[in-house]
C-alpha cells in the first residue's frame, strides 16, 4: 500500500487534508436550504464509502501487505472496533450537518470541534502534559462559549414549522437549537477516536486504508438507521421524508456524493501520515495541528464567501473572529501537550 515516505509527501497530505476537512460542508451549503441535510447526508455516506472503496482497491493494494492482508493480521476485534468508531462518528457528524444549517459553518465549526478536542484532550492527559493540555482544554471551552455568545447574537429568535395537525410547535430560538446540536456533535466527535486509535496501530492494526474503508462502512450503515431518527426529530426546517430523496435533482445527489468524496479524500490523507510507520520527518505538533486548523478554513468560507452574519448585529462577527484566534492559541498548547 502507497503511505508517505518523506517530508514532502506528509506535508503534502496534512494540507491536503486541512483543505478538504476545512471545505465538504459547503457542498451542503451549495445544496440550498430547500434540499434537508438528512437527505443531502445520505449521499453524503454514499460518496465517503465508494471514495474509501475505491482507495483501498486500488491504492491499497500495491506494495509488500495489501490492504485486505492488513485485515487478516489486524483481526476481528480491530476491524469490529472501526466500524463502531465510524457509528460514533456519522452520530457525530450528523449533528454537526445540523448544527451548519441552523447557524451556519462559521459558527458550527468552533462549536463542534473545540468540544471535540476539549473531550480528546482528557484521554492524553497525564503528568508530563498536564500543565499545557488543562489550559489547552480551557481555551477550548472559551473558544465554544465565544461561538455560542455569536450564535445567539447573530439570529433572532424564530418558531418552528406548523406541523401537520395544524397546531403551532413551541418556539425554540435557532441559535439554541444550533449551540445544542453543535456541542451535542462535539462530544461524539471527541470520543470516537479514541476507539479506533488502538486499532490503527502501522504493525498490528488494520491500516490506513482498511481502516478509512471499514470506518466508512460504518458511516454508511449507520447513516439510514440515524436518518430515521433525525427525520423524526425535526431539528431543522420543514420535516422531510425518505421519498423526496428520490425526487431530488441529480445536482443535489452530485453534491452529496462529492461532500463525501472530499471528506473521505482527507480523513485518508491525515491517516496515512498518523501511522506512516516511516517517520517522514514532519514533526508530532504539526502532524496533529495542521488537519485542525480546518476549522480556521471553515470559518472563513462561512464568513467571507456564505457572508454569514453579514445582515445580523455586528458583534457576532467579531465574536467569532475572536473565536477563530483563541482556537488556533488552545490548538497550537493542544499539540505541544498531546506531542509530550
């Protein structure tokens, strides 16, 4: 299988990785708000799988232990173990997905991935770390406040759709409904790499491109069973239904399906530099910080080309600014912290 050797390869990858981690949301935002992220996400799965599929066959396959040795020697338990992961993950995922269309990239970014990483950052801790990983864990936590204060600031308060009876829903504000979500999305975010850690292991594990190919199963099994209860819960918008998937326009479905390309394009780039078992060269700290710093990315699509928060109150754009910098200060502690 083809991993990275050198330092041009890995660094090529984490910024590889970095851009399409940073950019699949907006297929979502292409999309439009008439097309509900439940059904955008099921193509989204769909792309994500092929595109591991794909990798793995034929990518993988090259070099002395091709990808479906790689399974043989990793075992049952690792490969079940992945395929969890990829569970925990879509849960994850798909409130983050959610989280986007009610306030936005820009604010559903911080919120989403400074919880994940306040939550990751708990299972590196120890003694040798202690002292950069706790204020790491707090510039994260200010970080999702400061992006919380934005959402609130930034959309006004609004009621839900009419529903079927006839009978108005209880108003709930958006931005409530986002935070929710968003930090919701987070704390699944932060747990389900510690799962699939272990198993990633360069000798034992189930390798890159196994371990993308499993976690996208995973990801696409879970994503109807999930789907269902999305649906149900109505979290955003007017209630959609699993027969105007098919009643969609083949744009939507290409957009879905190349969300997921991107995102599987980058979960593999910054798995094959994690368990190179070669070191390139690249450097702990910046193999860890450079696919996070998607988010910075996701900001600034959300704010300068979605123009986000552009009609709302100032403040909620400056907030976020704020936001942006704070996480990029708590990632750069993060990476010394997890790198000790």
């Amino acid at each position: 299988m083809l991993i990275p050797t050198n330092f041009a390869a890995a660094l090529f990858l984490l910024l590889l990785s970095l851009v399409c981690l940073g950019s699949w949301p907006n297929m979502l935002k292409l999309a439009g708000k008439r097309w509900p992220y439940e059904l955008f996400y099921i193509d989204f799965a769909i792309g994500a799988l092929l595109t591991a599929g794909i990798a793995a066959y034929t990518l993988g396959i090259s070099g002395d232990l091709p990808f479906a040795d790689r399974m043989l020697v990793a075992g049952r338990t690792a490969q079940a173990w992945v395929v969890l992961a990829g569970f925990l993950f879509n849960f994850g995922n798909i409130l983050f997905v959610a989280a986007i269309s009610l306030v936005g990239m820009s604010a559903a970014f911080p919120l989403a991935i400074g919880t994940a990483l306040a939550i990751t950052c708990g299972f590196h801790l120890h003694l040798n770390n202690s002292w950069l990983l706790i204020p790491g864990i707090g510039l994260m936590i200010l970080t999702v406040t400061l992006a919380a204060r934005a959402s609130g600031e930034g959309i006004v308060a609004e009621t839900n759709p009419v529903r079927q009876s006839g009978k108005p829903a209880r108003p709930m504000r958006r931005s409530v409904r986002g935070i929710v979500t968003g930090v919701l999305g987070g704390v699944c975010l932060g747990l389900f790499y510690p799962i699939a850690e272990n198993s990633m292991d360069p000798e034992y594990g189930v390798g890159p491109y196994a371990g993308i190919l499993l976690f996208c199963i995973g990801v696409f099994c879970s994503t109807i069973l999930f789907n269902v209860f999305f649906i149900n819960m109505n979290i955003e918008g007017k209630r959609a239904h699993f027969h105007d998937y098919f009643r969609g326009r083949v744009r939507k479905h290409l957009l879905g399906l190349a969300g997921g390309f991107i995102f599987a394009t980058g979960a593999l780039a910054v798995t094959l530099v994690n368990v190179a078992p070669a070191d390139p060269g690249i450097g702990a700290v910046l193999t860890f910080v450079l696919p996070f710093l998607a988010v910075l990315l996701g900001v600034l699509w959300g704010l300068t080309v979605w123009k986000e928060f552009t009609v709302e109150p100032k403040p909620a754009r400056g907030l976020l600014a704020r936001a942006a910098m704070v996480f990029a200060c708590g990632l750069i502690v993060i990476g010394f912290g997890v790198a000790r």
